[in-house]
C-alpha cells in the first residue's frame, strides 16, 4: 500500500488548500514545498478577496460570480484575517463613463448574493471625507465593497488546518523525482537528505513552476500551456486618514488599487506585465513604480515618487495561456487537467486560479479525483479555519476579551494579534502575567512567546518567515533587529534538535 493517498507539490494557497480539503476528507495527505509556505506568488497578491469588477468588462461573468460568492463564504471562516473593505472608486469621464460604472457595480452587487456585505452607494467628493486626499478635478464616485486578507496567513492556516487533521507539511523540502507506476514514487532532498514517500495520486500545484516541475522531476514533455504575469506592488506612508480603500482606472484601461495597509501604510498596486525568466528572482522594476507612482498622482493631491516607497515586492502569476496577446485580457479562471493513463496513478495539473477562489479549486480538485477517493465528500464551505471559529462581526468582542485577560499589552498589540490568531490568541499568550513572561522583546511588538509559537506550531524557521509571511513587521525591524531574530530562532532550532 501506498504511504499517502495524496501527495501535493507546492506549498501556496492552492496546494495548501487542495491538501487542507484533501485531509478533512480522511485522506492520508502530505505537502511538499520547496521553501517556505506561501514563499512565492502567494505573499505577493493585492491581498483581496474580490470578484474583480474589471473582470466584467471581458465578460468573465461566470469567473466574477464565482468569487463574488466565496467573498462571504471565507469571511466566515476567517473573520480574523479577512475584513470587509469599502472600494471608493472616483468617476473619470475620460476613462469610463458614470454611466457604465452605475451599470457595472449593479451587475457586481447583483450577481454577488451579499448577506453581509453591503451595497454600492454614491458619493459627493466634495462633502464626503474620501474626498479630502483627491485632487479637486474630481467630484463624485462610487462605493461598492469587497474584502482584504492576510493572503500569506491565510496560506498558513490552511496548512495548519491540514495538519492537525492529519496531514504532512513537509516545507524547505524538494521534490527531485517522481517515477510514475502503479503508484507515484517521489523522491525528497530537505537538507541534502534522500528520501522515499510513495503516493497514489499526485497533484501539481507549484504555481509558476508547474511545468519547469513536471518537466524536470516528473520528466513530462508537453505542450506549453503556462503564460507567466508579473504583478508588482509598492508600501508607502499613509496617504489619508480614513479605513477606505480607493480603484483608481489608469490611462491603459486597467485600474490600480490604494490600500489601508497595517496602520501606517498604503498598499499601492497592481501592474501586470507578461514575464519571462527565473521566478524566484522577480522584482518590482523601477518602471512599474513610476507606474503606480504615476496613477496615484493623476488622482491624488500629494504627489508620490520612488523616493517615498518604503517596501516594493512582485510576484508571478501562473496564468493558463488561452491566446490573449495582452496579459491583462487571459483570463483568470483557474484549469484543471488530470491525466489518467491505464495502470499507472494519475496526475492532476493546476492552472491558475486566484487567492479568492482557492477554496472552491480545492473542492473542484477532490471532485475530479473522486473516482478514486469515492467516500469522501466537499466540506469547507462552512468550516471555519483556526483560530476563526467566532462570528463573522465579533472581532471587536475578541479584541476586548483578549485585552481584559491580558491588561498590561498594548492596544495596538492586542490588535495585531487578535487580527493573526483569531481565537488561538490564548495559546500564544497562555502563562503570561506580565510583560516579562513573554521574554524578548526583538522590535516592534515581536515577543520571544509569539516566535515560539509561530516555530512550534507554523513551520517558521528564520526572521523572514516570521516578518514578512507570518506578519508584516518587516516594515517596522531594522536590520539590526532583524538579525538578532535570526540568531534566537537558529539557537532554538539547534536547541531542539539536540533534544
């Protein structure tokens, strides 16, 4: 008999979450990742949940409507990571008429089904305070809503989910080979050791390396299907004082979100550009921030230059190829190819899909698998993910029984960790009854108690795990800081390994 019944290649928010599915539905699961969890295009995203309203206008009705629906489903899950946001979105009679934007979001609220969400409204820009940071040319818009998540957490979760219902998360672990019988027979490196896990299905979910992989470990010659698109993003301070996000349509026809990021920030982003090349090696060019620098000004009165971007990243989106000539018009909607042959173990093939979607790709997954896994049957649409097991509203009661438990924290402290851990606050805090008790204090609000726990119980291994996937507080160490995170994480490691 086979060591697993799945094995999944790729630890991003498809793999983790076809492996999450997969291991709730009492398959013996494991998940391989070459790096860290969501290491990739998966910690690179705008960070929304969305249906994408531009999406209408290539009449991907049906990719829109699919989104728009798993919107409600994963703030349910999640309320911790996934928080609804309200979209201003001014109208520029240069790029669209109100007119067509009226229409557009009466067909987005329309086709959604909200139950928590509420609708769009109309706005005067010169009384209304989303007004105040735009330029005075611009008078009226609208506002619609849609949501923001931790997309790098949210990745996490899915794995710890997983794992704790039985699954193997094997992270900074390679796949180098799979010889394909009657069963799958992968070999594994996880620091320079060999080792031998068979499988009797295999499922590629490595994102940008999806045929790179099957072409190098599983020796696969195929036709190319893969269009790789690179989206860049860049951090600033913030630009206005209120908690709305604002869509911004640039000149080529795209449009360009601003973001309330982490207090202190606005989140600016995306470009989308057809990349070639190393996908682990991709940064945000010079060109696409004067790109985003550029839009912002056409809207808002604080002009922005490079000059004012405190964090920039990019990511690669592995787009199924269906013969657009513009990156901006392949479509979104993700692709499944399973390849059954008679007598050896089958292989299924993931193409695309978005952050707000990943769910229902996992279920999609399991669904063309079933044949093989006949008992098993979809059950996360109403599953919460740890540490969100509370209602969809009840953040702020959190919030308030954690610092009642916890005086002597921060708000702000709180806050932060309320937002990460949901529920699961009390583990990383529990035994504490005074600052001391959570030991070190690394920078910001980083504590010795919450490393600990993020190395325990979520697969970080060095500082960057810790600040820029399990947190963002990469935005407020200095290298100094960050360095000394690095050492106390390699000395506990090699403490435990002692063990």
């Amino acid at each position: 008999m086979a060591d697993f019944d799945l094995a999944v290649i790729g630890g991003g928010i498809n793999g983790t979450g076809i492996a999450r599915d997969a291991a709730g539905r009492g398959l013996r699961v494991v998940l391989i990742e070459q790096n860290d969890l969501a290491s990739a295009t998966s910690s690179a995203s705008s960070k929304l949940i969305h249906g994408g309203l531009r999406y209408l206008e290539h009449r991907e009705f049906g990719l829109v409507r699919a989104a728009l629906l798993e919107r409600e489903v994963l703030l349910r899950a999640a309320p911790h990571l996934i928080r609804p946001l309200r979209f201003v979105l001014p109208v520029n009679e240069a790029r669209r008429s109100a007119l067509v934007l009226r229409i557009g979001l009466l067909i987005y609220d329309w086709i959604g089904r909200r139950r928590i969400l509420p609708g769009t409204r109309e706005l005067d820009l010169v009384t209304d305070a989303a007004g105040a940071p735009l330029r005075r040319t611009f008078h009226h818009a609208f506002e619609y809503s849609d949501c923001f998540a931790d997309d790098a957490r949210l990745v996490v979760l899915n794995a710890v989910d997983a794992a704790e219902r039985g699954a193997a998360i094997r992270t900074r672990t390679r796949c180098v080979r799979g010889e394909r019988g009657e069963d799958w027979q992968l070999v594994l490196n996880a620091h320079g050791k060999r080792e031998v896990i068979t499988a009797r299905v295999l499922v590629n979910a490595t994102g940008a390396w999806v045929e790179s992989f099957a072409e190098a470990a599983l020796r696969q010659q195929q036709k190319p299907r893969l269009r790789l698109d690179k989206g860049s993003h860049i951090v600033v301070r913030r630009l206005y004082d209120h908690d709305r996000a604002y869509i911004l349509q640039a000149a080529d026809g795209r449009v360009v979100f601003t973001i309330p990021f982490q207090d202190d920030f606005t989140l600016i982003g995306t470009t989308d550009q057809t990349f070639a090349g190393d996908p682990a090696a991709v940064v945000p060019a010079g060109a696409e921030i004067d790109y985003l620098c550029g839009v912002v000004n056409e809207y808002f009165r604080a002009a922005l230059s490079a000059a004012d971007v405190v964090w920039a990243y990019a990511g690669v989106r592995a787009l199924y190829d269906d013969g657009s000539k513009r990156s901006q018009d392949i479509g979104r909607e993700y692709v499944l190819l399973l390849d059954e042959r008679s007598g050896e173990a089958p292989l299924l093939t993931v193409y695309g899909g978005k952050i707000t979607t990943y769910r229902r790709l996992a279920e999609d997954a399991l669904g063309r698998l079933a044949h093989f896994f006949p008992r098993s049957r979809a059950w996360t649409a109403r599953s919460a993910l740890p540490g969100g097991d509370f209602i969809y509203d009840g953040l702020d009661l959190l919030i308030a029984r954690t610092q009642r438990h916890w005086p002597f924290l921060a708000a702000g402290h709180v806050r932060r960790l309320v937002h990460a851990y949901g529920t699961r606050v009390d583990e990383v805090l529990k035994g504490a009854s005074a600052p001391a008790d959570l030991g070190v204090r690394f920078g910001a609000d980083l504590t010795a108690a919450e490393v600990r726990y993020l190395m325990a119980r979520e697969w970080a291994q060095t500082a960057d795990d810790v600040l820029w996937r399990r947190t963002k507080l990469g935005l407020r160490f200095t290298d100094a800081q960050r360095a000394t995170l690095d050492r106390f994480m390699a000395d506990r490691a090699a403490a435990q390994a002692r063990v």
